[in-house]
C-alpha cells in the first residue's frame, strides 16, 4: 500500500475547524494509502538560528531533522492540515518545513538548478480562513510558500481545500462551508 504522510498543524487541537475538514478527508485518504500521522503541535521544534545553520552547513545535521525529511522524501502524497495563521501558516510549521528542507534528503543541485528529491507526486493543503481573504489573493501567502516548497522538494501536483471568513459568519454558515470543503475534499481524494 503506497504512503500518505499527513501533517497536522492545527494548533488548537480538536477544536480547530481546519482539522473537522481534514479529518473525514484522511479517513476518505485512508482507504487508499497507508497514514502516516506527524501532529506539529506534539513535536518540540526550535528554529534553525545560527548554531544550528553553522552545524548544518558543515554537513552536521540531527538525526530528528533527517527523520523527519526522510519521512516526506519517502511519501507517496502529502496532505497538510493548518489554520491561515499571521497571513501565512503557524511558525511552528514553518519551523517544521525549515527543519526538513534538507540538501541530499528532500533537494538537490547540478550546480546549475536545485531539483527535487521528494517522491510524492501529489501534495494537498487544507485551511480555514478567519477573515475574507481567497487563495491567491495577495494578502494569502501560506499557498504560494507552499508551492514555492513543493517545487524545490519536486512535488508537482498541489491541491488547496480552503475556506475563508470563518470569524465572521453565523456558525450554520460555518458549518455549510465546512460540510462543502469536506465534500471537495473526498472529491479530490477519489483521485489523489
């Protein structure tokens, strides 16, 4: 059964209207392939700062950083789960990414290009917005850094599963557009 590594960054828990999305898109996902739980809030993630830089460039890197790149190099598809956080996504997250953007694990170069290292055909980015801001919009910057990412790591293929305005409309609205962004969820699963 070919792997799906789904990277839960929804920081407040069960409580997180991203996560009631993903969920019954994963148990949709699950059908399929093999999951592959990472959830961001239970790792204790530092960012790479100048010690950490310094090692790395010196081809000193820890045994976390490359088990956790070597788990997204190794997927079949890739599914992450995370709130629109300061514009973007949750540092922690962030931090995740940085950690696992590893030269000779998720990336190359031929001295002319870096190319991509990743496996995973596929990648699929869940949110929910609390203001009104659409993907693509300016003001959204979580897709474009993921694109940018999955373009270095090789993934071609990205899928967005979004909804926005989350602050401010009725909960029955919100649970429409939550109801709505499942069924377009397990849509795009029947074909993942």
């Amino acid at each position: 059964m070919k792997k799906l590594l789904y990277i839960d960054s929804c920081i407040r828990g069960e409580l997180s209207r991203t996560k009631k999305i993903a969920t019954p898109i994963i148990e949709k996902l699950s059908e399929r392939y093999e999951v592959e739980t990472i959830v961001i809030n239970d790792l204790e993630l530092r960012p790479v700062q100048a010690e950490e830089n310094r090692r790395r460039a010196g081809g000193v890197v820890s045994e976390e950083a490359i088990s956790l790149a070597n788990k997204i190099k190794n997927a079949d598809r890739i599914v992450i789960a995370a709130p629109f956080w300061d514009m973007s996504i949750p540092a922690a997250l962030k931090t995740f990414f940085e950690l696992c953007s590893l030269f000779h694990v998720t990336f190359d170069s031929d001295d002319k290009t870096c190319y991509g290292l990743c496996k995973a055909e596929n990648a699929m980015f869940i949110t929910t917005r609390g203001m009104k801001i659409r993907t693509g919009e300016p003001l959204e910057q979580a897709t474009p850094y993921l694109k940018a990412l999955f373009w270095l790591w090789g993934i071609k293929g990205f899928e967005v599963v979004a909804r926005e305005n989350f602050d401010y409309l009725p909960q029955e609205e919100i649970e429409k557009e939550i109801s709505s962004a499942i069924e377009e969820g397990i849509k795009i699963a029947e074909t993942f």
